[in-house]
C-alpha cells in the first residue's frame, strides 16, 4: 500500500468518525443512543 493510498484511507475513516460525532451528538437521537447489551456468563472448568 503506498503512502497516497495510506492517506486516503485515514481521511476516509476520519470522515466517518466525524459523522459519528455529529450524530451522536444531536439532541434528537437520545433514545437512540441507549443502548442495551445482555450479558451471558457461564462459569466454565477447565
């Protein structure tokens, strides 16, 4: 991968985290931004 290629890659990726911020960050999306993860714990024996 040549350094040209490197540095599109980033800004896209910095484009995108950009976006992230901006919606994250708007007022409308707070029930969106709740998130609920279940956790499954079993206790194994090696």
């Amino acid at each position: 991968m040549t350094t040209t290629e490197k540095i599109a890659n980033a800004k896209k990726r910095i484009d995108e985290l950009e976006r992230l911020i901006k919606y994250w960050n708007n007022s409308e999306y707070d029930e969106a931004k709740i998130v609920d993860f279940t956790m499954k714990n079993k206790n194994k024996v090696a």
